[in-house]
C-alpha cells in the first residue's frame, strides 16, 4: 500500500475542512509532527490513530482508503449512494419499491 495515498487524501479533507495540521493533530491527540509525517507519506497511522483522523475529519474509512482499495462490495454501495443522492424524492420511492420487488421475487 501506497502510504502517500492515504495522508495526500488525510491532506486534502483537512485543508477542505478549514483544519490545521496543528488543530488537527490537537483533535487527534497525537504530534503535529506525526500527522505531517503521515501526510506527506513517511508514516503509516495506526488503527487507533486513523480512527481518530477519521472521526476528526467527519470522513468514513473508506473515503480515505478509497484510492488504496480494489473495486468491491464497498464501490457498489457507494455508486449506488451517488445515483441516490441525485435522485427527486419521489423517484427514490419508486426506485426503492422496484428493489424491493426485485429482491422479493428472488428469495420466492
């Protein structure tokens, strides 16, 4: 795995957040120093610490690993996730009805 991935990701939420490295190591309870080093690639977090960064930056695992991960379970979701954002609410109940009546029909 790429480290640099991963912390230009980190990188990029917590510049959009408006976060310092300082504020956000500060969140994180770990050395700004540390969170630079795992930005710019030189340091891989630890569980805990990317548990932290991620709860810090109000981000899923997952939209920071995305880069890092083959195409699975997870980008199904999130395609479907995007076409359901941008869908009128009235559409999703018809969408969310023929899922329904798909999923019916296969366990019959």
């Amino acid at each position: 795995m790429e480290q640099s991935k991963l912390g230009k990701r980190i990188n990029e939420v917590r510049k959009a957040r408006g976060l310092t490295a300082d504020k956000l190591s500060e969140l994180c309870n770990i050395n700004a120093t540390y969170l630079r080093q795992i930005e710019g690639g030189a340091k891989m977090p630890s569980l805990p610490v990317f548990i932290d960064i991620c709860n810090a930056l109000h981000v899923s695992p997952d939209y920071l690993l995305q880069d890092e991960l083959e195409k699975n379970e997870v980008s199904k979701i999130q395609a479907i996730e995007t076409l359901w954002e941008n869908v009128p609410l009235q559409k999703q109940e018809v969408a969310l009805t023929m899922i329904r009546a798909v999923l019916e029909h296969t366990e019959q």
